[in-house]
C-alpha cells in the first residue's frame, strides 16, 4: 500500500503526545483505537504508532473493530425484508436512525443535521411552508434538515442486527457505494485535476483491498471484512502495518471463555454480581442514566445487569440474573441459564452460559460500562469531543467508589487537532457547497483562504442564527436578509407594493369598523342609562342604531369579500410566506455551516489524502496534534 506518502511517518510530534505515549509505555499499558466504522477519523489515531516508532519503540497499540454493536438501528417502518441502502441524515424520516458501522462524509460535510425545533424557535412556520412544497412534507423536510454531505449504510433487517453476524458478501456492495458516493460529492468541491486523481485513487484502494479480501474467502463476515480494510488502511498511513500495532475486533477483546474469564476487563461484572455491591452498583448506575435517554434496568425486567451477551450468529441481549437463573433475552426470545448454586460472580456467569448455550459468548458493557470494562487493562484513545457517554462513566467510577467498589482504571487519552487550521498547508483549490458560500468572502478559494477564514464563517453563521431568530416581521426578516447578502431588491419591492395597495383598500373597511364600535358603545351608553333610572330604553333611537350598525356590518363584509381586497389579501400572505421561506434556506444554511465546528474535531481520515496526496495536511495535522490524559472518575 505505498499509493500515498507516509506523512505520519516524516512528522515531528508535540511534547504532550511524546510524554503520553512514554508515560504509557512505561506502565506498559497498551493503547486501545477502537471504532465502529473505518471510513471516519478512527484512523487518524495510527499517528500514535508512528510517534511510538519514534519515540516509544515498546508501545503497543491495539487496532479494534467495535463489532459487537448493532449495524444500524432504523425505525419500525425502516425495517423490511432485508437489504442494506444508503441513507442520508435529517430531522424527520431518518432522525432516530442509528448507522454508526458504515458512514462517512464527503470533504466538508457533517452528520448534523438542522433540528427542527430550532427552526420553530426563530418563528419559521414549518408547517406552512411544508405544505407549498411540489413534492411533499417528507421531501420539504429532508431538504430543509438534511446534513449535507453524509450517509450512512442502513440494514433494512426486520431484526436488529449485530455488526459481527452481518454477511461480507452482502454488505460489501454497499460499503463500496458509500465510499464512491463521499469520493463523487467530494470531486465537487475539489477544483485541481490532482485531486480528482487522487480521490479515484483511495477508491481504487478499496476496491483492491475488497477484491483481495474476495479472493481470500467466501462465507465470512462484516467483521473479517473490516480487519482486512482496518489493516489495509493502516498500511496506506503507516507504509506497512508496524509490529507493534496489534488489529482486532471487539469480538475477540470481549470473548467470555474459560481461558479469559479472570481478565481484568471482566472485573466490573463481579461488582453487578456480587452480593455485598449488587445493590449499590445498580443504585449507582441508576442514577447516572437517569435524564441521559439511556434506560434504568428496571426497564429490561427483573434482576438486570449493564451488560449484553453477544451470541455470534444469534445477536444480542439483555442479561437478566435471578438467583441460581441467568436469562438472556435474545432475538429469538429469552434463554434460561441454569446453575447448582446462586450465581454471585463470574464465574457463576460463566456457567449459566454454558448451561444455556454450550458456545463461545461475548460479554459487552452497556454504554456507560464498556469504557469501565476496557480501561481495566488499556488506555481508551479518544478524539476531543467523542464519546459523549463518557462523563457518565466517570460519574458511574466516582459513584462505584462511594458504594465500595474500588478499582484502578487507565487513564482515556484525549487527542486533540484542528482539522481546518492545518489545511492551510494543502495549497488545493476548493469550491464551496452552496450552504457555506453566504459566510466566506468568495465562492471558490485556496486551502489557505479557507484555513483563515473558517472561524469567522462559524461566527457569522451563529450572528446570523441569532439575526434572523429575533426577525420576526417581514421588514425585519428582509432587512436582516439584505444585510447577509443576500438579494432579495425584487422581493422588498413587491412586498412594499402590495403591503401599500393592500393598507389602502383596507382604510375604508377600518373606518367603517370604527363607526360600527362606536355605535355599538352608543348603544350599550343608551341601554345602561335607561336601567338606571328604572326606565324603557327609548326603542326608536335604539332602532335606528341598530339599524346604521348592521347596514355598516353589511358593507364591511361587501368591500372585505371584493375580489379585490381577496386578492391582495392572498398576494399579501403569499408574499410573507415567501419571505419567510428565504429566511429558512438561510438560516438552514447557518446552522450547516456551523458544523464545520464538529468536522474540524473529527475528520474521516481519507480526506487528507485526497485533498493533498503530497501529504503535507496530514503531516501538519500530526505535528500540531496534543495529547492530555483523562483519568477515568474525574469531575467533569
């Protein structure tokens, strides 16, 4: 794999990664990069092996495939027979989709997408608008809230699908039709032949390493597919898969047998299990999903523990202990384990597998307890901003300890870079989607440029988010428009017309409304007076004000109903309505450009190459990338 230069290999490192990655090879603990996908900023962290080849030459770094996750999870009316597809990324049919296994984003793309409820908040009429829309509320609703430039492989299984039961020959296809659909939206904004060039030629190294991996076997899995990708990627960074970096899967990592059941990634088990803590820990963990949106256990039924059993080619589940019974409620239903005495600790856990499945099991912490698990014997390579669980597993460390249950965890490792600040090395041309262009001075502009100017694009995406949510009047929404750039001369020309015809032909009915509540308070005046003084109202003089109100009534509804003031009254509302749908695109527009916050934290990997196959971005990356240690139960 020597398509590309090794720019990790010609780096200089910052002095934080250098004492990080001694400090750890000094406690000769091995660095854990484990990620669910291979086409996102997992591999960005192989900078550490050519850092280690410098500088800490006894360093072990472990590669992982997190495969023991679902594939993707899609909503009930998502499921059909089966099937995989690329999906993109909004806030309406695919809002709850989870795709983490295989997605990625084309060159300044984001999986962000514009949330709805902030549009209501600055006074969009969503619903209005949606029903103007040629084709649609579901297509008005994905083009307003899409994320632009991402996808993500969905399974269109009627069941949830573990990563590591998911057929290689089925999914490869798709795998290949994601990377080819980022390496074409990317072409998009790439304006030099030689990066066009490049791009055909990372998809040209997925489709070698997928067509050797073909060759190799026939009846595999997504698993062996992506350490055959893992391994080929590493290459295309590193020059070669170094010996100290180790490539596996979470399926191996979490393999519950008697040969690693007492590896101290399996020791916050007995803390569920045990008697003396079982109460605590799961008081403990209780309390720190609770408002977190992940569920308490009492959700899963009766004697619940944070962990799943993963049974390859049966999926995964829930355990669920009572007394001398493990239940595992599977896909397929709930299976019994059943022991001779109550199952109190691992090895009790073991044997209730055993009794139930007679086969290998893996055995994966919920959310919050997987880093809890892994940290016991690796330290967690983490990018700025990832892992947002991961507060809750400090707090579930602190609150672990509080109950009794002492354990010496590995520090995570933060890595931290500034993807744009370091383009500015690429010296390629790029032309910018059609949502960025509002917030940068040209619409076509250098690497360097766009390395200057992308911080103050966000701060004027997020001045104009805040502009546009308090316009609420059209003259407000087209002033603030206006001052954006945006032309909208025509628009404000009409709408003053119209605003102007539509207030004289209403002078007259207002007028008239006026004289009819001022007879209306005449006529109360007379009957109040005639009740004071104990009398009849004087039925004449009330008559003929009845009489003037209703004949004025009846002429406020002739001259409202004129197909005239209709018309103007529809031109006028017609007119707001487009005003407002100008504000939404540019708002819209805003809150995508603020995105560029989240890409500049985590990039899919490929981008560097292709955006300059000199490798000078990623060497700049690399050199100006910082390290910190988190220790896992801090206060944060």
């Amino acid at each position: 794999m020597t398509e590309f230069p090794q720019a990790f290999s010609e780096a200089g490192f910052h002095d934080s990664l250098i004492a990080c990655i001694r400090h750890m090879a000094a406690e000769r603990t091995p660095l854990l990069a484990l990620g669910q996908t291979v086409f996102w900023d997992e591999l960005l962290k192989s900078m550490l092996a050519a850092a280690a080849r410098q500088h800490a030459p006894d360093l072990r770094l472990i590669a992982g495939a997190h495969d023991t996750d679902y594939f993707s999870k899609l909503t009930e009316t998502g499921r059909t027979n089966g099937g995989f597809s690329l999906q993109p990324r909004d806030d309406d049919r695919t809002q709850q989709m989870w795709a983490a296994v295989a997605e990625t984003s084309a060159l300044l793309g984001t999986e962000y997408a514009v949330k709805r409820a902030d549009l209501r908040a600055a006074g969009v009429p969503l619903r209005q608008l949606a029903r103007r829309h040629p084709d649609g509320l579901r297509q008005f609703y994905r083009e307003v809230t899409g994320a632009w430039g991402w996808r993500g492989v969905a399974n269109h299984s009627a069941e949830r699908t573990v990563a590591c039961d998911i057929s290689a020959h089925h999914v490869s296809p798709a795998v290949r039709d994601l990377m080819a659909w980022a390496i074409e939206r990317s072409r998009e904004v790439l304006v030099d032949e030689g990066c066009h060039s490049a791009a055909e030629r990372m998809l040209q190294v997925l489709d070698n390493l997928i067509e050797r991996y073909r060759l190799q076997t026939e009846d595999s899995t997504l698993t062996d597919l992506y350490l055959c990708l893992l391994s080929g990627f590493y290459a295309v960074l590193l020059g070669g898969l170094p010996e100290q970096v180790e490539v596996t899967a979470s399926t191996d990592l979490l393999l519950f047998t008697c040969d690693t059941i007492d590896a101290p990634r399996f020791d916050v088990l007995d803390a569920f299990l045990d008697p003396s803590t079982r109460t605590e820990a799961s008081a403990a963990y209780d309390t720190v999903v609770a408002h977190s949106g992940i569920y308490r256990l009492e959700k899963f039924g009766d004697g619940a523990i944070p962990f799943d059993i993963v049974i390859c080619g049966r999926g995964r589940g829930t355990i669920r202990v009572l007394g001398n019974r493990a239940i595992f409620d599977l896909p397929e239903g709930s299976i019994e384990g059943v022991t001779s005495g109550e199952i109190i600790d691992r090895q009790g856990m073991l044997a209730a597998i055993a009794d139930a499945f007679g086969c290998d099991a893996r055995l994966v912490g919920k959310a919050i307890v997987l880093p809890l698990m892994l940290s016991r014997e690796f330290s967690m390579v983490l990018l700025e901003n990832a892992s947002t669980y991961v507060p809750q597993s400090h707090r579930l460390v602190r609150l672990l300890s509080d109950a009794g249950v002492e354990l010496a965890f590995n520090p995570i490792l933060r890595l931290h870079f500034e993807t744009w600040d370091a383009i500015g090395v690429a010296d390629a041309a790029l032309r910018l989607p059609n949502h960025l262009r509002p917030f940068f001075p040209d619409d076509c502009i250098n690497t360097n440029c766009f390395s200057e100017q992308w911080r103050a694009a966000v701060a004027g995406a997020r001045a104009l988010i805040e502009q546009l949510g308090s316009a609420r009047a059209p003259e407000d929404i087209l002033a603030a428009l206006r001052e954006s750039g945006e032309d909208v001369s025509d628009l404000a020309r009409e709408h003053r017309r119209v605003a102007r015809r539509r207030r004289d032909s209403g002078r007259e009915i207002e007028s008239l409304c006026e004289r009819t509540q001022a007879l209306w308070i005449e006529i109360k005046q007379m009957l109040r007076e005639a009740d004071a003084r104990h009398e009849a109202p004087p039925e004449d003089g009330l008559a003929a004000l009845r009489a003037e109100r209703q004949k004025l009534i009846g002429k406020i509804l002739d001259l409202a109903g004129s197909e005239e003031h209709q018309r103007l009254q529809r031109r006028y509302k017609e007119i707001v309505l487009e005003i407002r749908r100008r504000k939404l695109e540019l708002l819209a527009d805003a809150h995508r450009t603020v995105g560029l916050e989240q890409s500049n934290y985590r990039p899919p990997w490929w981008w560097f190459l292709v955006v300059d196959p000199q490798g000078r971005w990623l060497r700049e990356l690399a050199e100006t990338a910082t390290m910190r240690t988190e220790p896992l139960g801090m206060m944060v």
